[in-house]
C-alpha cells in the first residue's frame, strides 16, 4: 500500500522542496535539474560552461530551507528577508547578488485582498533561486514558459520575464476588475436599487493593495541600476530598466481605476443617503399628516365636563370632518412647500 502521507506532504515539489530546477547553457532551451544533479552542478563551477541554473522551492516544504542553507550558499539577507512580512515589490543589490522580493498573486486568486503572496528571488551570475509558500501566477508562467523551450539567455533575463509576467497578470486583474466596474457604473447610472457598496469596498481595498504591494520601489531599483554587480551587463540594466517602465504604467492603470471606484463608492453612498431622507421624509409625513387627529381624540377623551358635542346628535360625525378637514389643509400647505419653486 502506497504511503499516502509522503505522497502529500512532497505533491508539486520532490523531498527537499524543489518545484523545478533548469541548467541555461550556450543559448539553448532550459535542461530538467532535480535537487541531487543541483548539488554536484553546485560543487563544480568548472561545468558551468558559461551557463547558470534556476532552482525554484517551495517553502512550505520541511526540507526547502535546509537544503538551501546547506548546498545553495545565499547570503545572509535572503533568509533574514524569509523572516519578514509582506513588503513591497523591490529589486536591490546584496554583495555580488541580487535580491528581489517579488509580490503576485496567487495561483487560485479570487479578487480578494488577501489573495497576494510573495516570491523571494536571489540572483548571482551562475545561480538564480527563486522560494515561495503558496503558488504564485507569475512564476508559474515562467515555469510553463521555460518547460516549453523558451531560452533564457541571463539570469537577468529571467528576471525580466517573471515582472513581466507579474505586469501582464496584473493588467488582466485589472481588465476583469473594469468589466466589473462598468457594470456597476451602469446600474447606478439606470437608477437601480441594488447595493453595491460592500463590492466597491471589496474592489478598492484589492486595488489598494495590489498598488502597495506590486509596486516596486524606486529608489532600491535606482540605487541598483546605477550601481549593478559586474556580471550584470549594460543590455541587462537596460532590460530591467524598460521592465519596471512598463510595470510603471501598469500601475498608473490601477491608480485610475482605485479612483473610479472611489468616485463609485461617493456616488453609490449618495444614491443611499438619498434613499434613506426620501424613506424619513415618508415617515415625517405620516406622523404630520397623523397629528390633527391625535390631537383631536386626545382632547375629546379627557375625562371632564364641557365637552362639546358629546350631547348632539351628529357630534361624532361632525368630529370626523373638522379632522378631515384639518388634515386636507395640513396635506395641502406640506405639498405646496415641497412643490417647484419659481
């Protein structure tokens, strides 16, 4: 009987963590590197032949972290950085490496806030290791992109492509999150009853934090690009360069959008505020409208002598129309003053 147990605690990476491994050489397609040919490629830097490997872990693994801190030599920043809650996407120089934390969201998102993860990637020029907790949609682009053949010539290059993969997702969050939008706006625009409120908070607070958190931050990307570690070439700089250009207006795109719904929530609280004088206006008018013969049963029952017409003949019918015509007139002057002012 197979042990069920291994079988789950290893699914979508083998037994020390690993999700996937590449080995770029010469220009050619990515070639599969499991965990064991990792450690012999790592201990014979005479094989590299110009090339570089990518091994991607899953944290949640028991024996990611080992592994790395046994055969992958990281600097001290990568693990301290594993410690630390979510932050911002940045790219910055550590020592001969790069470090990037890079926010996305995750594989099974749903258009919550909380459905953002994050990706911590460590790049030197014959080694690119990238760790994560949960599935990330970017990554796993990247993943199918390189199982395909795609070439990746740096490790700058794979960089590259995985913010840009992280652009392309976010624009398409952004797309379904107008569509949405568009809807809501028409039926606001139709006079529609429905409350939208609770979903425009939901859309804004998403847009909020994929704003904060996808956005890379300007002066580590700076400080880095002006100052990059020399297997870093010009042409890869440049490439980094035009990448956080495009994610730039990506992200514009999400600040015009985190405004419309802003302007949404203004509109939909005001279309609610209006609901709610008209139903208190109702009110208030029932309780005028009442007044004449509140007033009137209270003074006829008062338990005293002088009552009039509690002897005549008609008394009771006489009393129904003074509050009749009590009322009518108080209906009357209410409807005029509410009426178009010239």
């Amino acid at each position: 009987m197979p042990d069920i147990t291994a079988a789950t605690s290893t699914y979508g990476s083998d037994e020390h963590g690993l999700v996937c491994g590449y080995v770029f050489r010469d220009g050619r397609p990515g070639e599969p590197l499991s965990s064991a040919d990792a450690v012999r490629w790592l201990a014979e830097p005479t094989a590299i032949d110009g090339g570089f490997a990518w091994l991607h872990f899953n944290l949640s693994h028991a024996g990611a972290l080992r592994w790395l801190q046994g055969h992958a030599d990281l600097p001290e920043g990568f693990y301290e950085a594993l410690q630390q809650g979510p932050r911002s996407t940045h790219i910055e120089r550590d020592g001969d490496t790069l470090f990037a934390v890079v926010n996305d969201v995750t594989f099974d998102f749903s258009f919550e806030a909380s459905d953002v993860a994050t990706l911590w990637v460590s790049l030197s020029g014959r080694l690119v290791v990238s760790a994560r907790s949960h599935p990330l949609r970017a990554i796993d682009r990247l993943r199918a992109d390189v199982k395909r053949g795609e070439v990746l010539a740096t490790p700058v290059a794979l960089l590259d492509h995985l913010l840009r993969d992280q652009a392309d997702e976010l624009q398409r969050i952004t797309r379904k999150t107008t569509e949405r939008v568009d809807d809501i706006e028409d039926e606001l625009l139709a006079g529609k009853s429905g409350r939208h409120s609770t979903e425009l908070s939901r859309l804004r607070r998403l847009m909020v934090r994929l704003q904060r958190l996808l956005a890379p931050e300007p002066g580590a990307l700076l400080r880095m690009l002006g100052n990059p570690p020399a297997w870093v070439s010009a042409a890869d700089v440049q490439q980094l360069r035009q990448a956080s250009e495009d994610f730039a207006l990506t992200l514009r795109d999400v600040g015009a959008l985190q405004e419309r719904v802003k302007l949404l929530q203004e509109e939909s609280a005001a279309r609610v505020a209006e609901e709610n004088n008209r139903i208190l206006f109702l009110l208030t008018m029932v309780t005028v409208l009442a007044l004449p013969i509140n007033l009137v049963a209270g003074l006829l029952g008062m338990n005293v002598g002088g009552v009039p017409l509690s002897q005549h003949e008609h008394g009771f019918w006489i009393v129904v129309l003074l509050i009749a015509a009590i009322t009518g007139i108080a209906a009357w002057v209410v409807f005029k003053r509410l009426g178009p002012r010239r």
